[in-house]
C-alpha cells in the first residue's frame, strides 16, 4: 500500500511540474522573442520530454505494482529519478538564463 500511494502522490507531482515546465516554455519563448535573445527555450521541450518518459514510467511501475519484486521496484524508482532529475535540470537552465534577472532585482 505504500508503493501504491507513493507512486500516485509521485505521479501527480510529475504532471504539476509538466505544467508548470509548459508555462515556462511559453513564457520564456515570448521574452526571448521580445528581447531577441537566443532560442535557450528548446532545453524546456528536452527537459520536458524527460520528465514526460518519468511519468510514464511513474504509471507503469504503478499498474504494475504487483507484478515486481521489492528490487526490481527500487532499481526502477532509481531511474525514473535520474530520468526526473535530467530534466529538471534541463529546465532550469534556461529558466536561469531568461529569468535570472529577477533574482537580481529581489537581491537588491
């Protein structure tokens, strides 16, 4: 039961950040636009599409939770976290570039 709902809460928390990666995408395509920066906003498609196959894999471990064993679970759950972990960091780097600036403007 702990798998279970782990994995569920797990997989909500995925798709909420793809959402969140999305209106960043868009967000920072319009500025980069606007500024005429650089097209750094394709790292968002390449970091999205990473943390999209760790959801899918998020909803196949959950489907078929009965069907692996205890260490089969845990070598999944540690890729789909370096799979998440990629693409996070894909997307903060062009997050950091088109929008760094505003933590200067905080800072001071």
């Amino acid at each position: 039961m702990y798998y279970f709902l782990n994995l569920f809460f797990e997989g909500i928390s995925i798709a909420a950040l793809l959402s969140v990666v999305y209106v960043l995408y868009k967000l920072s395509q319009r500025l980069g636009e606007a500024l005429q920066m650089k097209p750094y906003h394709h790292l968002f498609t390449i970091g999205g599409a990473l943390i999209f196959v760790s959801l899918v894999t998020d909803l196949v471990m959950l489907f078929n939770l009965m069907n692996f064993s205890e260490y089969q679970l845990s070598k999944y759950l540690f890729i789909e976290n370096i799979i998440l972990s990629l693409g996070v960091t894909l997307c903060l780097l062009p997050a950091l570039k088109y929008w760094g600036w505003l933590i200067k403007e905080i800072s001071h």
